[in-house]
C-alpha cells in the first residue's frame, strides 16, 4: 500500500514537468507565430503545432521550432529590398544635369555642410527664385561639377563658391575673405545683376 502511494505520488511530479512543458512550448510558438520586420511580417506555419504537442505526450524529445523557411523568405525579401535601393540610387548618380532654360541659367553652388553652410545657401536660393523664378536652375554639391572644377568630389571645407556652368566663370567664392554673399543685401542685389546679365547674353 505504502508502495503504490508512493508510485502514485512520485508520477505526479512528471505529469506537472510535462503539463509545465506543454504550457512552455504553447508560449514559445505563440512569441514566434508573427515577427515583424519594417512592416514586413513573417508568418510561422502553427500547423506543426499539435504534432509538437502529439510528440510532448508521448514522451519523445521536442526541439524548440524555428522558422527556417520564414527566415530565408526574410532574406530573400530584404536582399531583394536591397537591390532595388541600390538600383534607385545608381540611377540617380547617372542622371544627368539639367540644362539651362532658353534665355536662362544654371547656376552650381558648392558649400561645405560640415560648417552649416546651409542657412547661406537656402537664403541666395530664395532671391533667385524671387528675381527669376524658372528661369535660373540652381544645383548644389553635385560630384560631377566638382571633379569637373576642383577634381574633388566633396566639396572643400569652408566654402562657399557660386558657378555659371555655361561658362564656367566663378561669380562669387568665400574663400579668402570669409564674408558670405548673404551678409549683406547690396552684395546679393549686385549678384543677382551680374546673373541677369547671363541670361540677357543667352537670350542673343
């Protein structure tokens, strides 16, 4: 009697490992059912789920499930992802400039972003867009302009330099004095002339 008592008391503790076990591997799949990944989501197949279950009860050895075919369908994914960004991005290297509209100009404006130059730039784009409207195209930092006029394709520190590309004449550059053309109106103004001027000699 004692014996069988104790039998009976000792298959309790294995019959609470298993349902332990079995509650374990319910949460498990239930933590891997659905990983997202940048919107992407990665569905695990819960149809294995009560074979797992089917095996736990009859005592075999259950490994932790891992979604092998949603991890390769993720890397397929992203590897496509990542062609076509690289794609994008190759075709905007190779696009070319714009040209000047008839009677117009382009104007390139290479300023170093290191020293916050930004502000300048926005402001001298804002009064041409103000004086011309269309009619003058303004680009800035392009990598085939400067290897073109400095055989660099960054811009230099500390610059500050303002180029008609029909030409290729320098209208403005910092470097040397350290003044900005935007410091002072009447130099902005002057500028802005001196670019009229460009484009009345395009209109011939």
């Amino acid at each position: 009697m004692g014996a069988a008592s104790a039998g009976g008391a000792a298959s309790t503790p294995r019959a609470g490992g298993r349902r332990r076990n079995l509650l374990l591997l319910h949460l498990a799949w239930l933590m891997a059912a659905v990983v997202r990944t940048e919107g992407s989501a990665i569905e695990v197949q819960l149809s294995e789920v009560p074979r797992s279950f089917a095996a736990l009860r009859s005592g075999s050895r259950v490994g932790v499930p891992t979604p092998s075919s949603a991890t390769r369908r993720l890397s397929a994914s992203n590897a496509v992802s990542m062609r076509g960004k690289l794609s994008d991005a190759e075709k905007k290297e190779k696009e070319p400039l714009p040209e000047a509209p008839p009677g117009g100009a382009l104007l390139h404006v290479e300023y170093c972003e290191f020293c916050d130059y930004l502000p300048q730039y926005n402001i001298l784009r804002k009064a041409i867009e103000q004086r011309f409207g269309e009619k003058v195209i303004v680009i800035a930092n392009q990598e085939e302009v400067l290897m073109e006029l400095n055989k660099e394709k960054e811009y230099r520190p500390c610059s500050f330099e303002i180029v008609d590309m029909a030409s290729k004449k320098l209208l403005f550059t910092k470097m040397g004095s350290g003044l900005h053309i935007t410091e002072k109106q009447l130099w902005i103004d002057k500028f802005l002339d001196e670019v009229e001027k460009i484009c009345e000699k395009a209109k011939a």
